[in-house]
C-alpha cells in the first residue's frame, strides 16, 4: 500500500484526492483541474497548506472551530474516552456516563424550559430528528392532522433528505427530489436583497407576517411547527430586520404552533450569548444543536425539547435514534469543549471584547466602493457587494460571479471569507484577538480592492438592468 502521509509533493495529494475522494458542495471536473487547497495543520486560528502557507480561518472551519484549532485537552478527552469505553450505545435502556454528563451540562446552560437531549451525529440528523418528533408530539396530542412544517426559502438545515427539505435552498431541491411533502416555505427577511421601497422595519413586520397568512391559508390544524436560524448563516449571514422575531414569536404562542430555533451556528457564543435565541429575544420549544458544540473536533448533534415536548414524547416509544446518537467520544470532546467555553470565558470575550472591536472594525468595510451594507451579530458578519450602493443594485453578470473573484482574491492572500452569492460572509473562531481581527480585516480590504480593480479593467461594475 502506499503511504500517504503531508510529507507528499502537493500536486501529488491533489491528483490521489481527485483520483478517488468526491467532495461535498463541489464540482468534481472542476476540481480536479484546479487541484484542492491541502490543509496539513491548524493552531488558534491560523490554518497550514501543503505549500507551508498560513491562512487565516476566517470561518472557523465550518462555522464550526469557536474555541480555535490546536486544543490538546480535547485531544486528551477523546483519547481517554477511547481507552474506557471507545463505544457503547444508548438504546434498549443502555447509557454511559458521557453521555449523562452531556446531556445534564446541556440542560444546564440551556435557556430555563430547554432540559431534554436527544443526541445526533450531525446537524442534518438533528433537524430529521425534530421532524419525526414534531409530528410525533401532535399525534400523541391527539393532533394528527398537525404535519406541515413552515421554514423560509434561502434557510439552511442540513443536507440529508429530511433537513434538506427544510432548508430552503432552491439548488439542493433540484437534486433527489426534494423536498418531501408537508414542508411549506416563506419568504426571508433580506431586506437588502429584497426590501424593495419599505424601511427594514416594514419589510421585516411584512415578512414575519407571512408565517400568520400560510397558518391561515393551509389552516392551523394543519401546521406542527416553524424552524428558523435566530440568523441566517449559509444564506449569508441576513440579520432580520428588528421588527421580525417579536413578531414571529407571536405568531407561534397565538396559534399552537411549535417554534424551532436552528442554532447549530448560533449557538455556543457565536452571537455574543451561549445561545441566539438569548440574542434576539426567542422561546424556542425545540432547540437544534451542532458545529459549535465540539468546536468541530468530533462530529455530534442535538435537539434539546422543552420540558412539554419531552413529556408528551416520553408517553411512547420513539421508534428513532442512531447508531452513534451520545457517542461517547463525542460527548466526552463536547464536554471538554464547553468547560473550556466557560472557564476561560469565551463567550464574555465574545460580547465584551471581540465583538465589539469586529463591529467597528467590519462596519468601516462599507467606505469601500464595492460594498454595500455590512451586517454584524456577534461573530458572524457579511457584506454584500453591489456595482451601485444608492440603489442596492446587483451586478449585470450572473449572481455569485464577483463574490466567487472576491473569494479567489481572499485565498491567495490567505485569509478563508466565504461567499454566498455577491455577500462575502465570515464567522472566525471565537477567540480571536483584535490583533488577529486587524490582520482579518486589511486581508479583506487587499482582496475587495484587488476585486474592485478587476471589475474595472474587465468592464463589469455594471449594474444588471
Ligand atoms: C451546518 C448546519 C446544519 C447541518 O449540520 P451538519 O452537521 O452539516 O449536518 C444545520 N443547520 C444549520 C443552521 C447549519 O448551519
């Protein structure tokens, strides 16, 4: 066999990884022309190639990283837990102790009523979780016309069939036959994109309003929940206008309708509090955890239910879970990750320290002339990228063709900013230091620059007509 090890030329890794490894998201033809980026090592938030490049991790890996890379006591933790007890199960009465210890520091640090865990491997497999336990909860209320479950277009939930239909992602729906019945979805509150004429404040009154008009149109005893990110992130970081969530809240108390907060981003400081339904002020009934509950060391999911939920499911026997559901070695990295959370005070330096100096920071960006607006919750922002600012114009060239060259420009000047479309998003580890923070930002404003004077040079800072 031969042995791949990083000491390998790149060109080498690239042509074994496009040989025989298909990649999420991607295109296989195309990458394999290009050859992938080889990450070999990581520390705080910097990120390693094959080439001995240092790239600043704007996006925390996957929104995932909130602690930074490099944190050997989670590497303990898990080697620990493997010598006890590598694997044992949680079904047919069985438990551990890491998953004990899990699932109470969870209901711990959860909002009051949010005191039940019912552990995934994933985020997708989280949000299959609470599709089958929504609908389960109104049949065991004796509600079984309950099914419809509400979501918004351009939302995320995961990728597998189930979490894919709720997201509402036009490209993934196109693939496999998605979505599958009873899942409805409205419209965003992107005001940039889409306000049109009204002020943030109407539009997002009007698009929370759209939830109350599909209830009554399909019918109340029709819908069993509604699911939202607290904030949007793979649609781009949209920060809802702030008339929307007191309204929405409404909505879901007047009718019975269960609310969903989606927190796999949100959750675990990224926001500035332990979780974004603290930031803006939401009572979920059912919370759906992942990313930022291992820091991305070891792959584990939640959907953590009210005390209401959690009875009426206990009444019966839930014919769900997964083989890996409170996989010991997850739980025990989890748990190790969320004492470091809390004893170094992580998320205190979230609201008191990097937040705010990423606000003043990323908000300075819109001097730039390509930028638009820059939205910021915590630590995770974007900006969205316009030929015209007056106007919140799009570009005449496809959507996504100035954010993917805006994209290219930030990897070869190592810093990771991701791009949605024509917004540019980040949502860097959670301990970064302001100094980090100014080595983010002049890497952004080399690469907007270097973007803005292709778009000249190319003729393309023309609005679409
Ligand atoms: C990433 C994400 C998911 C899916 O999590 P996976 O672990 O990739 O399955 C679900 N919801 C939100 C909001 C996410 O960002």
């Amino acid at each position: 066999m031969v042995q791949i090890s990083n000491h390998l030329p790149t060109a080498e890794l690239q042509r074994l990884d496009a040989a025989h490894h298909l990649h999420p998201f991607t295109s296989h033809s195309e990458l394999t022309e290009k050859g992938a980026r080889v990450i070999t090592r990581a520390k705080g938030v910097f990120l390693t190639d094959s080439e001995g490049e240092e790239i600043l991790d704007g996006m925390a890996g996957l929104w995932c990283v909130n602690i930074g890379y490099g944190r050997d006591e989670l590497a303990e933790a898990g080697a620990r837990q493997m010598r006890e007890l590598p694997y044992y199960n949680t079904f047919f009465q069985s438990t551990h102790v890491p998953a004990i210890a899990l699932a109470n520091k969870l209901a711990e640090l959860m909002p009051e009523h949010l005191n039940h865990v019912f552990f995934a491997g994933s985020g997708s497999e989280a949000n299959d979780t609470n599709i089958r336990l929504v609908r389960t909860y109104w049949d065991l209320k004796g509600k079984p016309s309950k099914k419809v479950i509400i979501s918004r277009k351009n939302a995320y939930h995961g990728s597998s069939v189930g979490s894919g239909s709720l997201g509402g992602m036009a490209y993934m729906h196109s693939q496999g036959g998605l979505p599958i019945p009873d899942i409805h979805h409205i419209n965003q509150p992107n005001w940039w994109a889409e306000g049109g004429d009204m002020t943030p404040e109407e539009f997002g009154l009007a698009r929370a309003q759209e939830l109350e008009a599909a209830i009554l149109e399909m019918g109340e005893d029709r819908v069993a929940a509604f699911i939202a990110e607290p904030v949007m992130g793979a649609g781009g970081v949209i920060v809802a206008p702030s008339t929307y969530w007191p309204e929405i809240q409404r909505i879901c108390d007047k009718y019975e309708i269960l609310l969903i907060a989606d927190e796999v981003i949100c959750g675990f400081g990224r926001t500035g509090n332990w979780f974004g339904s603290q930031t803006l002020n939401i009572r979920p009934d059912i919370m759906t955890i992942a990313k930022g509950l291992s820091s991305g060391y070891a792959p584990i999911g939640a959907s953590v239910v009210s005390d209401e939920v959690a009875e009426v499911i206990g009444q019966t026997e839930f014919n769900h879970g997964y083989t890996y559901s409170g996989h010991p070695v997850a739980c025990a990295v989890a748990l190790e990750n969320l004492r470091i959370l809390e004893e170094e005070g992580i998320v205190d330096h979230v609201r008191t320290v990097a937040a705010p100096y990423l606000k003043q920071a990323w908000e300075s960006l819109t001097d730039h002339p390509l930028v638009g607006e820059a939205t910021i919750v915590g630590m995770m922002a974007s900006i969205a990228l316009t030929p015209d600012k007056a106007s919140r114009a799009k570009f005449a060239a496809d959507p996504g063709t100035v954010g993917l060259m805006c994209r290219e420009r930030c990897f070869a000047n190592n810093l990771v900013m991701r791009h949605v479309g024509d917004r540019m998003v980040i949502s860097p580890p959670l301990i970064i230091t302001p100094e980090e923070i100014d080595m983010l930002l002049m890497r952004a404003r080399k690469s907007l620059d270097e973007t803005y004077a292709r778009l000249q040079e190319q003729d393309m800072l023309r609005p679409a007509s």
